[in-house]
C-alpha cells in the first residue's frame, strides 16, 4: 500500500457498507417482486393481487435506494 492510498474503514462510505447497501438494493429490485409474492400467494395463501402490489412497493423502494445511492456518490456509474 502506498502513502497516497486513503482507505477508509468506518462510515458509511467504507467498502463494507457501500458493498452492503448495493447488495441490500439489488436484493429489494429483484427479490421484491419475484419472489416475496410468491411466498406471500402461494405459501401464506394470501390474496394474489395484494401479494403484486408489496413486489412492486418493495421494487420502487429498491430503486429509489439505488438513486439515492447514485445521488450521494456512495456508488459511481
């Protein structure tokens, strides 16, 4: 490692934490609404539209995660 080498360990813009927010994202844009209405209809046997409706609430919260993430230059694109 070099002097010039700034490597930051605690905060939020630490390589654990914006490693763990983009992963947290990822896993509400396509995990949101593929499978929590499945496990919601098919498993809880709760009613199928409500279960469309809390993947696409989960799919809208993990896209505005990503933009505030973009926003705040934790993650460049």
């Amino acid at each position: 490692m070099t002097k010039d080498e700034n490597v930051e360990v605690t905060g939020i813009y630490s390589k654990f934490w914006r490693i763990t927010l983009v992963i947290v994202s990822m896993l509400l844009i396509f995990v949101g609404p593929t499978y929590v209405p499945y496990v919601i209809a098919d498993i809880l046997k709760r009613d199928y539209f409500a279960s469309i409706g809390i993947g696409f609430i989960l799919f809208m919260i993990g896209i505005g995660f990503m933009v505030l993430l973009i926003r705040k230059k934790i993650i460049t694109v």
